[in-house]
C-alpha cells in the first residue's frame, strides 16, 4: 500500500472510498469543493482545506487497513 501525500492529488479509485457529502456537511462547504481538494484542482494551503485532505486521506487509508 502507497501512502497518500497531502500535497498530490488522491487517484481516482481511492476517492471512491470516501463520501465527500459527509466531508462536506462535517466541514460546512460543498461537496464540489471537496472534490476539487481531492482531486487536487485545488490546493490544500488553508487550515480547513488541510484538515478535508487529512481527513480523506485517513478515511482511505483506514478502509485499506481493513
């Protein structure tokens, strides 16, 4: 298993694994803006973009620990 890095865009198919809705309600933006972090179209450089990435990232990776 590749670890994820906060400053990379997450592939396609661990994005998957994440349900960005939640993400979006837990941190009160929309899902579409979740998209672009983990997408990478937009970069994780303010403290809630930092912890919607953080937080995919140890979603994914708990997921994958299964």
């Amino acid at each position: 298993m590749n670890a994820l890095d906060i400053t990379e865009p997450i592939p396609k198919e661990k994005r998957k694994l994440v349900n960005t809705e939640k993400l979006a309600i837990e941190y009160e933006v929309s899902r579409e803006y979740v998209d672009m972090i983990m997408r990478g179209d937009r970069d994780p450089n303010t403290p809630k973009a930092k912890a919607i990435k953080e937080k995919a990232i140890k979603i994914i990776e708990a997921i994958e620990s299964l």
